[in-house]
C-alpha cells in the first residue's frame, strides 16, 4: 500500500517513518511539508492512504482534504487531545496521537487491512481516471463540521448559488461547487441531473410519479421530492426503460 506522510514537523516525519518500518507493507512514496505540497504530491502519486497532521502553517489538515478531488484513506497523526477530536465529526480511518505509540499505529494498520477487505476498491487504472465512481469518497467540510462520505451514500446534490448543497443521512452541508461541475466528474450511470437545480443518485429514488405538464416526480429514499423537467423526462425513460 502506497503511503505520503504529510506533517509540518521534519522529525515528527522522521519519527513516524521509523515506526512503519516495522509494517513492510506499507510503502512511503514521499513526504510534505505542508497543504499545498501534500495536495501537489496526491494528484501526482495517487497514494492509497495519507498520515496527515491536522494543524499546520497556512491551511489545516481539513483545508487541504477539501480541495482533494478523490480523498485516499486518511489516519490523522495530531498533537489534538481526544476531547477536542471529538467536535469533528470525521469518519477518518483512525486518529493517532502525538507522540505515536507503536501499539496505536499497529492498531490503525489492522483497520486498514480489515478495510480493504471489506470495501470495493478502484484499481489503479480507474483511480487515475477524472470520473468519480460510486465507490470513492469524498471530503465535505461545513464550518467545523467534516465529513468523510462516499458517493453511494449521497442521495441528492442541490444548488444553492455557487454552492451545492449535499444530502446523505441527516446531514445537507454546503460545499463550494456548482452542479455543473459536479456533473462533469460524476458518472452518469449513478447521478442524474434531473432538473437546472438538482442531481439525484438514482439507487436513492424510491418512488416515481407522472407530474405537471410531461415530467416526472420522483421521491427519494430520504423523503425529497424531486421533479424530473420534461426535457430530462425524455433522457430518464431512456435510461430506466420505462
């Protein structure tokens, strides 16, 4: 597994590349200094798991994950007490606190393995690929509030201006991204701009209706009721063979 240790403090990298020597498995391919290098070093790499240092000079751990177009594994390396990682809400693979006990870090590579088993991985060829598939997840950051999602759990993308407001479980935070970009780089065999305001995951649709003048209503697992514009009607049937 391909690895980028990403932490403002050189012998906080070197301390942490010594630890993961003894996990020959884990192969550290560079390291960054700081945000914008480690975001350089991701899109050039493609690594499949990050050790990322939170607080850093000029953009934060979680300011850098925003601006990742597909997010690799993360295992945050912080000097943040417990109680203070508790006020992020982020499904990172697992947090390590500085300094770094050999036993925590072999508890956080036995979850990555478990992971790997679990999940369904995009291979190389894909992961190098524009398109963002079902499978990869992406980072949202809403105020101090941070989230690790994956795109089959997002049931609905909602323009709100230049931003888009996404909704998965309870939770619809805004992200700086118009829906014509989210369009671009998500597959459309998943997500369906049904409308100019609105792009909905069709495994999330749960009913479907005729509607006001040639459209279609759809009804989504999470209660939103979405209408389908007559001109995208036409593509829908298409695609759903209806």
């Amino acid at each position: 597994m391909k690895a980028i240790i990403i932490d403002d403090e050189r012998l906080a990298r070197i301390e942490l590349k010594k630890l993961l020597q003894e996990f020959p498995e884990i192969e550290i391919l560079e390291e960054a200094a700081n945000a914008d290098e480690g975001i350089s070093k991701i899109d050039s790499l493609q690594p499949d798991l990050i050790f990322l240092d939170i607080q850093m000079p000029g953009k934060t751990g979680f300011d850098m994950l925003t601006q990742l177009e597909r997010t690799p594994q993360v295992i945050f390396t912080t000097a943040y007490d417990e109680f203070a990682l508790k006020a992020f809400e982020v499904n990172a693979l697992d947090y390590l606190l500085k300094p770094i006990e050999p036993k925590r870090l072999a508890d956080a590579i036995q979850k990555l393995h478990l992971t790997e088993h679990k999940e369904v991985r995009a291979d190389g060829e894909n992961f190098n690929n524009s398109l963002l598939t079902e499978n990869d997840q992406v980072f949202v950051k809403d105020g101090e509030r941070c989230w690790f999602v994956k795109l089959n759990d997002i049931r609905l993308f909602e323009s709100v201006g230049n931003y888009a407001k996404v909704f998965f479980g309870t939770n619809k935070p805004l992200i700086l991204k118009s829906l014509n970009a989210l369009e671009e780089r998500l597959d459309e065999k998943t997500f369906f701009r049904a409308n100019r305001k609105h792009i909905v995951n069709l495994r999330m649709i749960d009913k479907i209706e005729p509607y006001f003048n040639g459209g279609l209503l759809l009804e989504l697992k999470g209660g939103e009721k979405i209408e389908v514009s007559r001109r995208q009607t036409v593509k829908f049937k298409e695609m759903m063979s209806l």
